[in-house]
C-alpha cells in the first residue's frame, strides 16, 4: 500500500457569493466521503481562506516572508487528505468522490524515503 495526498483546490470568492446552503451541503458532502473512505483516509484538513496565508521565499542566503499566498490564482488550496491505496488507481477512485463543487482535486503520491 502507498499514500497519496489529495489536493482540494477551488474558488473561494464562488463559495462566499454561494453562502451557507453551499457550505452546508459541501460539509455534508465531506462527512458522506469521510464514512466510504474511512479505511482509506490517514489524515486531511481543510485549511483557512488564502487571506491569512504567509510565504517565505529563499534567495540563495537571503529568506524574505510576505503576506499572501506563494501564487495568485483564481482557485486555491483549500484542504487535503493524506489515503492510503493499493495503486496510483485506487487513489483516484477515491479522489473522484472528493466535494468539489467549483473547483479540482489533485492526486500526488508521497515519497517514501529509504
């Protein structure tokens, strides 16, 4: 078995403007994948608006840290699982039950080191 993070990326700004029936039904969502997947799920978070994010950058010797995230995108980071399966596959039928409602997931495996 592997792990894979899977990525939740959206459109914070298209949450917002869909208010509290849309984040209801998102929560509910995320509660109904987290009951079919829980043999799978090792660990995930959803994470705060990309308002309060901080960047640290290294240049060489020089470290700067801004305000904001590393890229302005229309969608953002919005949360993750950590899953555990079988092959690339499997990490991807159970990224295909991730609420995404305007936005994507992405799948990467995590590299094991010896």
């Amino acid at each position: 078995m592997a792990e894979y993070l899977i990525l939740i990326y959206g459109n914070e700004t298209a949450m917002e403007a869909a208010g509290q029936p849309l984040w209801d039904e998102l929560m509910a969502g995320h509660n109904a994948f987290g009951h079919k997947h829980e043999h799978a799920i090792r660990g995930g978070n959803a994470l705060q608006p990309k308002s309060t994010a901080t960047t640290v950058r290294h240049d060489g010797d020089r470290v700067s840290v801004t305000d904001g995230p590393f890229a302005e995108t229309k969608e953002t980071l919005g949360g993750y699982y950590l899953v555990e399966a079988k092959d690339l596959d499997e990490a991807i039928n159970i990224a295909k039950d991730v609420p995404a409602p305007n936005g994507c997931v992405e799948v990467r495996p995590v590299m094991v080191f010896d």
